[in-house]
C-alpha cells in the first residue's frame, strides 16, 4: 500500500506549487475578470461579460498584431536556429559544448540590457546604419529603430536559443546511421535532408515554436523599447491595465482572451503536426 | 521616472542586473499578490477614512530605526545626508532605492495596504500624479503632524507648501520638483524652439518624442489648446486628445517615451522630446553635450516627488523626524547639488551661493552654473510659467488614463 501511494506523495508538492501558484491566481483571475467596479469602490462580481467584448473589442488590434509579431519572430529563429542547430549538431565535433556555450553567453546579460543595446546598434546614427550611411549604402533619414521590423528582429534575437536547443537536441540524439542508410538508397544530400533528417527533426522544431511563439507574443519588453508609435504589443496594454490604471477587470479579461488565442494556436499547430510525436519529444 | 541621469538610466537598470531583477520581481509581485489579495475576497481595496492626526500620533513613539524608499540616484552613494541624520538623532536610516517605477511600486504596495499590513517601508517617495491621489483617496496615507515639522515650516518654498495635489500638506512633504519641458538638440535643429506648438511642426516629422505616461502627455495636449491643466474638464480631455492622435497620425511622433529620451536625443534619433530638467542639465553637466531644455511659452509642469508615510507605518515619528531633517538648508543643498532637480527649499540657494564663494576653480564653476541654472532654481517667472497637474477626482481618473493611453498605447 505504502509503496503504491509513495509516487503520489512525491508528487504532492509539484501539485501543491501548480495549485497554490497557478490554480488559484488563475481561478481569482478568471472570477476578477468578470466583475465591476474601480479600484477607489472595489470591484464586486456582477457576471460581467462586458469585460471580455471591451478587451476584444478596444485591443484586438494589439491581439492580433501581436500574434503575427509573433509568429514572423518565430519563423525568423527557425530560419535562423535551424541552421545553427543542424550545424553544431553534425559538424561541430568535439567543441560542441563550446558553440552551445557561445550561442549562450550573451544571455547570460540582462534581457532588458540586451534589448536595449539593440536600441543603441540599430539607431539612426548608431554603429551600423550611421556607417552604412556614411558609405552612402543608405539615404541619411532612413531609419530601423521604432519600427515594427526594429521590435521583431528584438524579439527573434532575444528568444533564438529557445529555438535552437530543443532542435538541437533532436538532431544530436538522432542515429547517423539513418543519413548513411538514405544515401546508400541513391538519395541526394537534400532528398536525405527533406525526407529523414527534417522528419526527424520535426517535433524540435515544434517544441522550439512554442517556446519562442508563447513568450514572443506575450513580451511587453521589445515593443516598449524598440516599437515607435504603432507598434504596442498586447502585453504592454496588459501591464498598463494592472499597474498603471489598476483596471484588474479588463487586464484579466485581457489575459483570457490572449490566453485562449494562444491556446487555440497551438491546438491547431500540434493538430497540424501530430500530437503524439510532439508529447513524445516534450516528454524525453 | 524622475531618474537622476548621472548614468543614463535606461542603461543603469540594463546593466544592474539584480536591479533589474528586483523591479521584475517588483512588477511580478505586485502582480501576483494583487492577484492573491483580489481572488482571497473577491474584491479589491476599498476606500478607507484615513485617521485624525491626533489619532493617528497619539502614543507612537521613536524606535531608533526607519525604512526609506527612494527612487535611485536620488542620494549620492554615501548616504551623507542619513549619516548626518543618524549622527544628529542616533537614528538608523535602512535606504533602499526601490521605486523604479511608480506604477510597479505602487502596485506593489497598494494590496499590503488595503489589508491594513506593513510594506516593508517606513516612508516612501511618491510623484504627483494618479498613484498619489489614489493613495490619499484611499487613506493609505498617514496625517502628517506640523508640530513636527519645524524646519518645513520655516523653510519650504511658497510653492510646496499647501500645494494643489495637498492642500495643506496633510500628507505629504516634496522632496524634489522638477519640470516637464521640452529638450532640443542644435545640432539638428537650426532655430529656437519657444513653444509646445513646435512639437506639431511637419518639419520634425517623425523627429519628435513625446511621453508615453497619460499624464505628461495630457498636460502637453491641454497646454497646446492654451488650457490649464489643473483647470481642465472633460471636454478639454477629449480636444487634446483630438489634437495629440493627430500628431500622432501625422507621423510627427517618432516614439512614445518613458524616461529614456536623453539617449536618443543625443544621438539625433529624435531632435525635440518632451523632457525632465533634471536629466537634460545632468546630461549637459556629465557628457558636455549642449542640449537645450526650454520652459515654452504656453507654459510647462512643475512635478514634485514627495515624501510620504503609510498609515501602516512601524516608525512614523523616525520618519518625520527624517523628512523634517532634509528641510534644514544645509542638507538640503547638498541634496541639490547631488541631484540637480529642484529643491523644495530655496535657502539651499543661498548656502550653495556662500559655497561657491569659498570655492575655487573647477568647483566655484560647478557650482556657480547650479545655482545660476533656471532649471535647479526656477526664477519668479519662471514660476508664472508652471503648472500643476490635472486634478483627478476619484473615478475620473479612469477615462482620463484611457483617453491618452490609446494614443501612446496604439
């Protein structure tokens, strides 16, 4: 009896930390967002499904542009992590761990300094636009920074490893034996590509998705100090709500439908991809 | 907000890591025991009547320690003016320089109060502004005793004292001013900028930055439309917002700024920028550049950072005792000559003047260019020339904020 509940009880304060931290905040979220009230009178619960239209309704926009800022920054880390990954895979050798630290090492700064770094290298007379200028490669009023490309190259940069360490695992737990089989079979190098090793690879590339895709659309850091006028992503309006306006309704009203957009993304890509293979990779 | 700019701020919290780290965990916090205090009754803070003074004084006693938090680089490192204070009164200063951020400080300590427990903090700095009135609306804050206040009362400038966002000064005690203006840059800006309206020229466009808090940017909009902020209504709201979205829309803005427009300022990303006195003279005294910060003729706002003390306070009559001690006027001038904002209290002039005439070179010149410098020590009329904010009443605040958040926000 005792052995049998013994994987239970050490499971008690996972379940313990998920109920306290999550369960609860979650449950006060989703019960706050239904209510009215400001901060001065207190809020009480009136089942006001109002909320949720307003969020919609007032920052759909910012939704939207968000999934897509997104969604264009997770398709930049895979272009760009792919190659990375694939690379240090196969060919780095026995200084493997030497590029996985390089790749690394600049997150071992700040996310707000290297942000805001990227904010003095993209400037208008900064280091690589004002000698691009000065060679005159550029028109002297162009301009990066502020712009919606200046807040997705941010978001790309700040979350890349994300992208390429689940894809890099993938790829170097893979038998090599499989690309050898491919070629004796008369494939070429890209047809082995194309129909083992990228196969393979799949369920790290949609792990990596996520964990780019997720956090991506949800950073309010990138917009805040690399947007310009029209560039405000939906977690700022959230930060702004909580903090700044102490409107808790609409903030946490905001948060569900964000939530449920994402979630429904992502049900719609692990449908798209197979969900077993991807609760597989999650799950080695 | 309000960040002293002997370092560029925005780089000072990249580099201070743990700085960072401790404003998320600031904003995180807040978040979440907002969250727990919230979801724990289902309704949030309500108002509250703050107590009587003689109630709230009767019987508290001195306890030999007091826990101040102050925005950074609002003191200089040493702590000189504490040491003093703990060598005159014996009484031990824990300064922490954790408000980073009004509203994550605020929003930090706000659920604490509405429980009726301890933040942690015996006094804090708060701005004028949205989180201030709230506070008081709330009665979060404790009734100040002028009985002990002797130095304010005999030293504060006739503009702190019984000031629009406290009459009377029932709760607060200002601890520096400074004024929102507009900074330019002459190396990409040929001619004199004089006027609010400069900030709408198409001949900037896409060089303007402007501030992205509801506030800054209302009272910029109202000004322009030649209204007082303090005086506004509604209608007023609504017209300079009108005319802000269509700066906006116009291109003219380049970007909306928190604190961080000293930077791009300088580097000709915009060439004119709503600015904070303080951190253009600053950047001026630190790193030569000759940016050009102007009171403009339809008029600016004078903003205060105050000192404050919760009602939850474990040690009021340390900290008043603390406030009180930074109103003496030879404290008070070596504050303002470390900080280089306003001082509340214009005999600091006089005492850096007396200074500077004891002084020599390099020093006689700093000092000098201190106390002659019209955004340390506004003159008479430049006074004439400031204004206070928008007057909130509780509830209105809310579409005020929204007003002006959808055009920064956008």
């Amino acid at each position: 009896m005792r052995r049998k509940l013994a994987p239970y009880l050490l499971a008690l304060p996972a379940w313990a930390w998920l109920a306290m931290f999550f369960v609860v905040p979650l449950a006060g979220m989703a019960s706050l967002s239904l209510t009215s009230g400001n901060v001065i009178t207190g809020f009480s619960q009136t089942f006001n499904i109002g909320n949720y239209l307003t969020a919609i309704d007032t920052y759909g926009e910012q939704i939207a542009r968000s999934l897509f800022y997104g969604l264009s920054a997770t398709l930049i880390c895979i272009a760009i992590g792919y190659p990375a990954a694939y690379w240090i895979a196969f060919k780095g050798g026995r200084h493997k761990s030497t590029y996985l630290l390089l790749l690394l090492l600049p997150f071992f700064v700040s996310f707000v300094l290297r942000t805001i770094s990227w904010k003095f290298t993209l400037s208008d007379n900064g280091i690589v636009l004002g000698t691009l200028k000065q060679i005159g490669v550029l028109p002297a009023d162009f301009g990066v920074l502020n712009t919606a490309p200046a807040v997705i190259l941010g978001l790309a940069y700040n979350f890349l490893p994300f992208m390429v360490l689940p894809i890099y695992a993938v790829l170097e737990r893979m038998d090599h034996g499989v690309v050898e089989a491919a070629h004796d079979l008369y494939a070429s190098r890209v047809q082995a590509f194309v129909r083992v090793v990228l196969p393979i690879s799949l369920p790290g590339v949609f792990a990596g998705g996520l964990m780019t895709f997720i956090p991506t659309t949800a950073d309010y850091v990138n917009a805040s100090v690399l947007g310009g006028t029209g560039n405000t992503m939906i977690g700022s309006i959230i930060q702004t709500q909580y903090l700044v306006n102490n409107a808790y309704p609409i903030a946490s009203a905001i948060t569900f439908v964000l939530m449920g957009v994402l979630l429904l993304g992502i049900f719609s890509y692990a449908r798209a991809l197979g969900t077993e293979r991807v609760m597989e990779v999650q799950a080695k | 907000m309000r960040n002293r700019n002997r370092v560029n701020p925005t780089l000072l919290r990249g580099l201070a890591q743990a700085r960072y780290g401790r404003r998320d965990m600031l904003k995180f916090s807040g978040l979440a025991a907002a969250g727990m205090a919230l979801s724990a009754c289902g309704v949030a803070a309500k108002q509250q009547e703050a107590p009587a003074a003689k109630d709230f004084w009767e019987g508290k006693k001195e306890t030999g320690n007091v826990r101040f938090a102050n925005w950074p680089l609002y003191m200089d490192s040493d702590r000189t003016q504490l040491k003093e204070f703990t060598k005159a009164t014996g009484i031990k200063v824990d300064y922490r320089e954790d408000v980073q951020d009004i509203a994550a400080f605020a929003g930090k300590i706000q659920p604490k109060l509405a429980n009726g427990d301890s933040t942690g903090y015996d006094m804090f700095a708060l701005t004028t502004g949205i989180e201030l009135a709230r506070f008081i609306a709330l009665g979060y804050l404790a009734p100040l005793d002028h009985g002990r206040m002797p130095n304010f009362t005999r030293h504060a400038g006739a503009a702190y004292k019984d000031t629009a966002y406290d009459s009377g000064n029932k709760h607060t005690m200002p601890y520096a001013s400074g004024i929102t203006g507009i900074a330019y840059n002459p190396q990409f800006v040929d001619r004199e900028i004089t006027s609010i309206a400069d900030l709408w020229d198409p001949a900037f466009k896409g060089r303007v930055g402007m501030m992205s808090d509801a506030q800054e940017i209302g009272n910029f909009g109202l000004l322009v439309n030649g209204v007082k902020p303090a005086e506004s209504t509604e209608k007023d709201w609504q017209a300079a917002a009108d005319k802000l979205k269509k700066q906006r829309d116009d291109g003219i803005v380049r970007s909306y700024y928190g604190q961080d427009f000293v930077q791009p300022l300088t580097n000709g990303d915009v060439w004119l920028s709503m600015a904070w006195s303080g951190d253009i003279y600053q950047q001026n005294a630190e790193e030569g550049t000759d940016l050009k910060f102007v009171i403009p003729e339809e008029g600016a706002t004078l903003w205060t950072d105050n000192m404050v003390i919760p009602v939850t306070s474990e040690a009021p009559v340390d900290a008043i005792k603390l406030m009180d001690f930074l109103y003496d006027p030879e404290v008070a001038a070596s504050l303002a000559e470390y900080i280089t904002y306003i001082p509340p209290v214009p005999a600091a002039q006089d005492v850096l003047r007396e200074q500077a005439k004891q002084a020599s070179g390099d020093d006689r010149e700093a000092l000098t260019a201190l106390i002659e410098s019209p955004l340390v020590f506004p003159t008479e009329d430049d006074y004439a020339h400031l204004h206070s904010y928008v007057e909130l009443k509780p509830g209105e605040e809310e579409s005020f904020t929204s007003l002006f958040h959808a055009i920064t926000q956008a």
